[in-house]
C-alpha cells in the first residue's frame, strides 16, 4: 500500500470509528466501505515501475509513474515491470571448449525491459527466461571457441554473447546493454602445463638474447684482433696493462703459465716494476734494476 492509500485509509477508518461511536452506524458502514474501496483502488508508481492492468482478462492499459485508479473487481494489476537496467549472473561449469578443455565461466548480463507489456504478457518471467538463455548462449560460445581465443579475447567474447542474447530476447522487448566475462576458470592440471610452457618460452628467448649478445661480443673480438695483427705495440701496451691490473691490489697472487707470460713479451723492468707494486721487493731496488736491465 503506497503512502497515499494508507492516508486516506486511516483518515476514512478513523471517520468511520468517530460516526459509529456517535451512534450513526449507518455513515459508520458507509466509511468503512470507503476504506475497502480506497485500498483496492487507489493505486501509486514508482518512476522506474510499470503496471500492467487487465479488465476481465484482457488488457486495459499499462500505467506508469503516479497515481492512478482502477475498478475493484474488474480491474487487477498482474505484473510490476521494473524498467531499470537488471543484473543478471550465470555461468557454465565444464562446459567443454572447441579443442575439449573443460572450463567454468562466470559472467554478467545488463539488461531492461523497454517494452512492459510484451515483457508481462509474452512470457511467464522474463527474469528468468533473461538468465536461461544467458546460459545456453555461454555454452553455445564456449563450444565454438578454441581455449587461448577464449583468454586472450575477452572483449569480443563479450560482444558475441550480447549480439546472441539480445537476438533471442528481442521478441520479449527486453534489450541488453552489455556482457561481461567475470573469470574463466581452468584445471589446474592445465594451469601447471601452461605455466611450465611459458617458462619454456621465456627460457628460449633469454638464451636467443644471450646466444645474439655472446656473438655480438665474439665479433667485437675478431675486430680487437685485427687491430693488434696491424699494431703489435699496441698488443704490447694491452698486455702490460693486463700485468698491472692483476696486480693493483695488494695481497693478490697470480698464476700466469710461462707460455701466457712469452706470448705477452713483457720486459724485465716491468716484471720488476710489478713485483715492487706487491710488494715483494724494495721500491728503490726495483727501480735500479729497471734502469740497469733498460
């Protein structure tokens, strides 16, 4: 009973009470019919609510928001279309995808009835058709679509379901608004070889990227070397600087084979210059014998 009604019905019942205590019994029966007329009557909608009304079985009209007034007796509002946009979740459990992977899929439906009277009179409950035919559509789409499809492109799974769904509700007058995928669940079993696959990958492209790095090097090497074919002073200096390097810090030791040491040509003095930086003979002696071997 809307706000309205209920007024009016306490106003009349109250009447009725004060007239029948004054002994009119009469205008006392009178109101208390105008209470049962008033609340059978008298009816209010909500913005968003459609009434759909029958005289005698057949459609008298569809009201909407306001007041408005019906025959008791041979009007009777059957159904309240809420014209709101509904939300509707289902899903398909195993449901088998195009290349048989069993998958559970959640997803939601948007919809409204634009229409309150095909939506009323065209179908029981249309709620209810809106949720059944969501479900058969997933499972008609998860069948048709091959399982990385169905991960990776969301958005046009989406719009296959609303362009299906909204072709069988048409003839209801129901229209939807969109279709969203929620989560798309797979076994575990799967889940673990897919994951070890994509290690795989990842591992192959990290050695592709090594291999490319270890060649690029390899090839900076080639161009060294050439450099050092033409300038054997330079290998010189290379290879003294290699010395001196090896042997900077101090408590270091180094094991060269002879054949390293003869293929670097070091001389005598910068043997002894090395020696000293270690600290092994006196700085002074070593700078004599320098200058004695130079």
């Amino acid at each position: 009973m809307n706000p309205v009604t209920a007024f009016l019905v306490l106003a009349c019942v109250a009447a009725s009470a004060g007239t029948t205590y004054k002994s009119n019994l009469y205008l006392g029966l009178v109101f208390f019919a105008a209470v049962v007329v008033i609340a059978v009557s008298i009816k209010m909608a909500n913005v968003w609510e459609q009434f759909v009304i029958l005289r005698m079985g057949k459609v008298q009209s569809v009201k909407g928001a306001g007041i408005f007034v019906i025959i008791p007796i041979l009007d009777r509002v059957v159904v309240i279309i809420d014209g709101r946009i509904q939300i509707t979740a289902f899903n398909a459990e195993q449901a088998l995808t195009k290349d048989t992977v069993p998958v559970n899929v959640d997803a939601i439906i948007f919809g409204y009835a634009h229409d309150a009277e095909k939506a009323a009179l065209a179908i029981t409950n249309y709620r209810e058709a809106i949720d059944r035919v969501a479900q058969t559509s997933l499972r008609e789409m998860i069948g048709s679509s091959m399982l990385a499809a169905l991960l990776s492109d969301r958005k046009e799974a989406d719009e296959q379901l609303k362009a299906e769904i909204g072709q069988k509700t048409a003839r209801w007058r129901i229209s939807v608004s969109s279709v969203e995928i929620r989560d798309v669940a797979i076994p575990v079993a799967l889940q673990d070889a897919m994951s070890r696959r994509a290690q795989a990958e990842r591992e192959k492209q990290a050695r592709a990227i090594l291999g490319s790095a270890e060649a690029a090097i390899a090839g900076k090497f080639v161009e060294a070397a050439d450099i050092y074919v033409g300038h054997p002073v330079a290998l010189k200096l290379r290879a003294r600087n290699i010395i001196y390097e090896t042997t900077k810090e101090r408590g270091a030791t180094i094991l060269m084979p002879s054949s390293m040491v003869d293929s670097l040509n070091p001389s005598a003095a910068t043997l002894a210059l090395a020696l000293a930086g270690k600290g092994e003979i006196e700085p002074g002696l070593a700078r004599r014998q320098a200058a004695a071997w130079s």
